[in-house]
C-alpha cells in the first residue's frame, strides 16, 4: 500500500483544479450525486437518514438487512457480508459512492462490513438495473452512500458514542461550517469489538478470533466562485481490520486488513437552462490476508482507479430535456503474495445519452443508451426506458425496462491458479412496475419484476483441484416487491411505519432449481413513535426458507427466522440524548451463512450531544 503518495495526488489534483476551475450557484444545500433525484422519478428508492442508520449501529449489514429489501449473507457479525438484490448474486449489486462506482476491481463486488456505517447524510437503496448510468455491476440493484453540504448554516457539531454487548464500542464525530459562499463538513468514526459471542443451541459455536475494527474519516468542502459556477471537493479514508472466525481453539486464526481511500473534484456550472457538472475522481484499494494471525500477510492486492466524468443536462424546452454522460477510467492493479496477479492495468470509456419528455405534469418519459469500451472486451449496447404515469391522484404507474451488464474482475481474469482470461461480460435483460396507491396517510407501492440474465460469472471446482470461473448459466429471476409505509402526526405525537415484503424466485434455468442464499420470502418492518422528548422505535424481520446448495435440499437450508430489536431515547435539553436499545429481544437461533449464527440478544447504550 502507498496511502501516503497516494494523499499527496489527491491534494495536488485539488489544487490544480481550484486554481482552473470555475463553479456554481445559488442551491442551499449541494449534493454530489446530482443523478439520484432523476433516479427517483421513476425507480423505487428505499431512503436512510443518520437516524435510521442509528437504529443498527452494529454494522452496515444489520441496515440492510432490517431496513431494506436486500438480503444479506454475513459469515458471522461484522466478518464478510455480501448482498444480493432480487436473486442476483454479490456481484451484480452496485455501490456507488456520490455517483461514482466503487466495486473492488479485484472482486468486482463490495464487501458490506468492510464499508463506513456512519459520516453519510443519506443512504439510498435502489432496486433494478441502472448500468446506463451507475456502470458495471448495476443488475439487481445499487447501495448510494451519498454526502451533501448544506449553506447558511454557521457551525455545528455532534458527537456519538454507543457501549454494546461483545465489547464493542462505536464513536462518531462531526463537525461543519457553512456561510453563503462556503461550506466545509469533517467526520471520523471508530468501531470496535472484541465480538467473541456465543451460541450454545447451534453446535456450541463460540465466535472466536471474531475480532473486527474500523477507522473512516471524510471531508469535504464547497465554494461558490461565482454566479452561476461552485468548486466541491469531497473525500474518505477508511482503515479496516477483520478477524475470520475459527470453530474450534486448534484451528489456525487468520485475518484480513483493507485501506481505501476516494476523492472527488467537481465543478459545477449551472444556468437556467443547463448546467454542466465535471468531475474527477481518484479511488485506492489496498488489501491483505494474513493466513496466520501474527505472521507476515500472505497475499493482498493494491488498486488504483482515475476518473474523469463530465456530465450535461440540457432543457431544449420545458417539455424536452436531454441528458449527455461521458466518463473514462484507467484501472491499475498489483497483486501480491500468493495471488498470482502481476501488475495490470484497464482503459474503461462509456458514453451515455438519456432523453426525457414532460407532455404534462402527469406523464414523464425517459429514453437512455450507453456504449462502454472495455479494453479487451466486446461490451454490448446498453439502453433503459422509464415511464411514470400520474393517474389519479391516489394512484400512479412506474414502468422500467433496461439492459444493463457486468465485465469481469481481475481477480475472475487473472487469479492464480484459476483465472479464465476468455471470460465475456454478463448481460441481463430486465422488467419492473411500481404500482403506487395512496389513500390518506397510508403509502403501498407493488413492484412485480422480471430479470433474465446471460453468461453469468461463476466459479466452479475444476478437474485439476482449483476453482475457476466460467460463463455458464442462464438464470432466471422474477418476484414482487412490496412496501407499505404510514406517518402521522397529531399535536405531539408522531407515528411513522414502515413495512415491506419481499418474494424472489431466481433459478438456474440448467438445472431449474432456486439459486443458493435466495430466500423465496423476506418481511422487514420498523415503526418510529415520538411524543415529546421521548422516542420509541421496534423493527423486525423475517426471513424464509434460504436454500445452501444448488439441489433445493431442505435438510441443508437455512430454516426460516423471526428477528425483533427495539429502542428508547430520551433527549433534553435540545441538545443532550441518552438511547437503549435491545437487539435479538426472543433470543432467535439464526444463520444467514451456514454455520456462523448470528448473536443472540444483546443490548447496547448510547449517548448523543450536538452543539
């Protein structure tokens, strides 16, 4: 790893860019993924804010798993956690960082636990494809880890600090200031946890060697350097370190540490009828495995990705507006250890054209194609269509068809022993609705959806005794999501529900079984009361029948669970808040990776203070 040149880039493309550029005007609060709100128009967009995140302060996982309609395999808390949107696997799950793609290029997916619980203003989980405009691995869905700075605003500052179950202890700080022309945002977080819980009822599994922590510090600023023209600059720092669980005290303890670092540049230029949004990126991926605890790593791989995106959106008329995307990657990789992979590099350029059509303020329409060139790959045309439909005041249409697609990792092409230089990239063709009703405070939307998926990526064991990837199958996945929401509030008293439920049939269409750790049903639900002071929250989930093997052997599955956690917080003062919570409350026996069960009941305490 080379953090330290790395940081001495960031800086200097910083000020070359401050000493060039020219910027934007009069928004109160400025948002780096400035493609999220179209996105919304027509895609169903579950939305997070710090106080929905604080609710599972665990992990990123816990988030997703009782927030969201994702589905989360996690090797026991806080170690490898991957998820999976509508029965598509990891790898075909996006995460983007303010607009920019950040799948590991070794991997091609990202690993949950290993990324920031805390320092975003908004978490967004959107379902379906959205290759046209969030690139590679866009297939079942994307995870938007978003920052805004805010103007007008003067000094503010918060600081949290939570004592949970397992020795683990979480803190997190914020600072920020902001006039009319300047804003400025710091945070840091720490995690940590001892984690060696216990499961007695599933084979006395003891979660030893389950140590984990994390480090994550993010900046960013903004200035408005004239009219119409505004300078952003953002950037994140993360230190992880995972232990890997062992079942039994003889078996060799290993772990596994990554640093990552992004940075982002832009300059925004915005008129009345356009406004055009330049960026450049730098993001770093430094990893290693260590195959005995405290001996010297044994592999790892470093990853350095360049980014240039510009970004145009042109109203030709109120009803006509065309949106222009261009973008070019240059990739560099370095293996280390054991791996295999040498020193390897990629050229990726994209351009992207959407059109959207407003007749009236009841009809949009949007029309969107994209062209990658991949070095070394042939990558097909891209193209999505959405429409929404306001029919009625209690009632609205949502309709999304897209191709969308994911080229091979480095990892999938050059791994040793295993890598399969003659991969082509996956594609898929896929259909959803949103069905939208409203009826007083009451909010239902039904999403029936479609995805066939060509070429998939997969390893598989090979006569010669290691795992190889192959395009092998043809899958075939097609559900419902479903999603009710309610909020009222009556004087003091505010109510808000939210409870969605989720069916997927994905299947390998080769051998026509259900794919493994898909589950066919999944409820999630959490509702906020606040009276006051006082602040009452219960959420639970459940989670069905999920399959471990290819053949649909139930004996083998990993049986269905119900899991409910809850909270109080009281705050005084404005300023002063004191929270308990009790996760796990009936004690639930439940895996989400066979073999590693996930704790018990547990507690935690926390305390918040803004100033």
């Amino acid at each position: 790893m080379d953090i330290k040149s790395s940081l001495v880039f960031v800086f200097a493309v910083c000020n070359l860019s401050l000493y060039c550029g020219q910027e934007k005007s009069i928004d109160t609060v400025y948002i780096f993924d400035n493609q999220m709100n179209k996105v919304k128009l027509f895609h169903k967009v579950n939305s997070l804010i710090p106080a929905d995140i604080q609710k599972n302060s665990s992990n990123l996982s816990e988030v997703l798993r009782f927030q969201s309609p994702v589905y989360i395999k996690e090797n026991g808390r806080g170690a490898v956690s991957s998820p999976s949107f509508r029965g598509t696997t990891a790898q075909q799950t996006a995460f983007v960082w303010n607009g920019i793609n950040i799948n590991s290029q070794f991997l091609g997916q990202g690993d949950v636990n290993n990324i920031a619980l805390f320092g975003y203003d908004q978490m967004e989980i959107k379902s379906g494809g959205g290759s046209v405009i969030y690139g590679s691995g866009a297939i079942g869905g994307s995870i938007h880890l978003n920052n805004n700075l805010g103007f007008n605003e003067g000094l503010n500052g918060a600081f949290n600090s939570e004592i949970a179950s397992f020795r683990t202890y979480n803190n997190f700080l914020k600072a920020s200031f902001s006039n009319e022309k300047f804003s400025f945002k710091a945070t840091a977080s720490h995690a940590i946890s001892q984690n060696e819980y216990e499961v007695p009822e599933s084979r006395n599994y003891i979660n030893r060697n389950g140590k984990y922590y994390n480090t994550n510090f993010n900046f960013a600023a903004a200035y408005k350097i004239a009219p119409f023209h505004q300078i952003s600059w953002i950037s994140e720092i993360f230190d992880g370190n995972q232990h890997y669980p062992v079942f039994f005290e003889s078996q060799t303890q290993t772990k596994y540490e990554t640093q990552n670092l992004r940075s982002l540049l832009s300059w925004d230029w915005k008129k009345s009828k356009f406004n055009n949004i330049l960026r450049a990126a730098y993001t770093e991926e430094n990893f290693q495995y260590f195959a005995t605890l405290n001996q010297p790593r044994t592999s790892g791989g470093a990853g350095k990705n360049y980014i240039v995106k510009n970004d145009f959106n042109y109203f030709i008329n109120p009803k006509w507006n065309i949106n222009l995307i261009g973008e070019f990657q240059h990739n560099q990789a370095e293996g280390i250890g054991t791996s295999g992979i040498g020193d390897i590099s990629r050229n990726i350029a994209s351009a992207a054209g959407l059109l959207r059509y407003m007749p009236s303020s009841k009809i949009i329409l949007e029309a969107g194609i994209k062209k990658d060139f991949v070095e070394g790959f042939d990558s097909p045309v891209l193209y999505s269509f959405s429409g929404k439909w306001k029919a009625a005041n209690w009632y609205q249409f949502n309709l999304n068809l897209s191709k969308n697609f994911r080229f091979p990792s480095f990892n999938d092409l050059y791994w040793a022993p295993g890598g399969n230089p003659n991969l082509v990239p996956e594609t898929s063709i896929q259909a959803d609705m949103n069905h939208e009703f409203k009826a007083g405070d009451f909010k239902l939307v039904l999403s029936p959806y479609y995805i066939r998926i060509k070429d998939m990526l997969r390893w598989m064991n090979t006569p010669l005794g290691y795992w190889s990837p192959f395009n092998t199958d043809q899958v075939e996945s097609f559900g419902l999501e479903s999603q009710l929401t309610y909020q009222k509030q009556i004087n003091q008293h505010h109510l808000k529900i939210n409870a969605g439920y989720i069916f997927t049939k994905s299947k390998d269409l080769e051998i026509n079984k259900q794919l493994m750790y898909v589950p066919l049903h999944k409820i999630f639900g959490n509702v906020d009361y606040n009276y006051r002071f006082i602040r009452i929250y219960a959420q639970g989930m459940f989670n069905g029948l999920t399959y471990t093997e290819s053949n649909e052997k139930k004996s083998d599955a990993l049986q269905p669970y119900f899991v409910m956690n809850a909270g109080i917080s009281a705050t005084i003062m404005k300023k002063y808040t004191v929270g308990f919570k009790i996760n796990n409350i009936f004690d639930e026996i439940y895996e989400t990776t066979a073999y590693y069960p996930l704790p018990k009941r547990n507690y935690s305490i926390n305390f918040n203070i803004n100033f």
